[in-house]
C-alpha cells in the first residue's frame, strides 16, 4: 500500500505525510457538507378536507400557553386560547396602565387581555373592570382554564364583556362563587 502511495505522491517522510492528508481532509468535507435528509424539506400532505396550518411568526404564539405562568403570579394574553404576549402580577393592582405592552391598542396592559389564568399560591384572583378596584368584577379561582377566551365571559355584577377590558386586580382568600 505504501509503495502505491509512493508512487503517487513521491517518496519520504513528507510524502507519507501528504498521504495521510488526503483521507482525512476528504472525511472532514464529507462531515461538513450537509446531509440529504437536513437539507431537503419535508412538507407532509394534509390528509383530505385539512389544509396545512399557516407557518406562525416566533414569538407570536406563547409556545407553552397556561402552563407557561409562573407559580404565584396571575398571568394573562394578548390573545384568545392563552397565545400572543403574556403579561404576569403577583401582587394587587389599581391600574393596569401602569404596565406597557406595546402591542396593546392602549400600548398598556390596561383594557388589554383575552385570557386569564391563575397560578396564584392559594388564593382566588379577582379583575375588575376599572382603575381602583371598581366597575364589573370576576373572580378567578386557582388553576382554572376556563378563562382561555374572555370574550365569552362576562363581569359578575353587570354583565360587560370581560374581554379587552380588565383595569386592575386584586385576590382573596374566599372561594370563587
């Protein structure tokens, strides 16, 4: 086998060395030259009467949606079914204006969120429909999902549509009713 590779590339000491270079620089472009299979794309047929989903902008979709709100905190969304910017508070609030979120027609928290979930320690939230505790009220019971689109709720006491209109919060001890 040598005498081949002598043959080919000379002979000596550094001859063997250009001959061990060969394979080695081959195998290092073998590694880095991509596979197939990473760069082909796969693009799975939707079985009939489906369309395929549109491809989602990152961050426009909370990838994790309730599940991702801390321990303690109440957390709320931009949007329907716990997606879009998430905002989170542990402790109570007057005015949700105090809180930016530019992509809130209010460029606030304020009159802003679509679904609501409680991940408090233990107690129930409440939300109110204006600044300082005043207005429609509901109260949000701990770990509760049932709040993943606020425009099918309403406030307890006056029956305004919950959703895009929560001012500031506040939590209690007693059991939601």
């Amino acid at each position: 086998m040598f005498r081949t590779i002598r043959r080919v590339f000379g002979s000596g000491r550094r001859s063997l060395v250009m001959a061990g270079a060969v394979p080695a620089v081959a195998a290092m472009a073998l590694l880095a030259a991509p596979s197939a299979s990473a760069s082909a794309s796969f693009s799975p047929a939707a079985p009939a009467g489906l369309t395929q989903p549109a491809p989602v902008k990152p961050g426009a979709v909370h990838p994790d949606g309730y599940s991702s709100c801390p321990a303690s905190y109440l957390c709320f969304w931009v949007n329907a079914g716990f997606s879009g910017a998430m905002g989170k508070l542990s402790g109570s609030n007057t005015n949700w204006t105090a809180f930016s979120q530019s992509t809130c027609q209010t460029k606030t928290w304020n009159d802003c969120a679509s679904a609501l979930y409680n991940n408090g320690n233990s107690d129930q939230a409440l939300v109110w429909e204006a600044a300082g505790y005043a207005g429609g009220y509901a109260c949000v019971a701990r770990g509760t999902t049932m709040y993943s689109n606020l425009a099918n709720w309403t406030y307890a006491d006056n029956s305004h549509s919950m959703n895009d209109s929560i001012s500031s919060n506040d939590w209690t001890t007693n059991a939601c009713t």
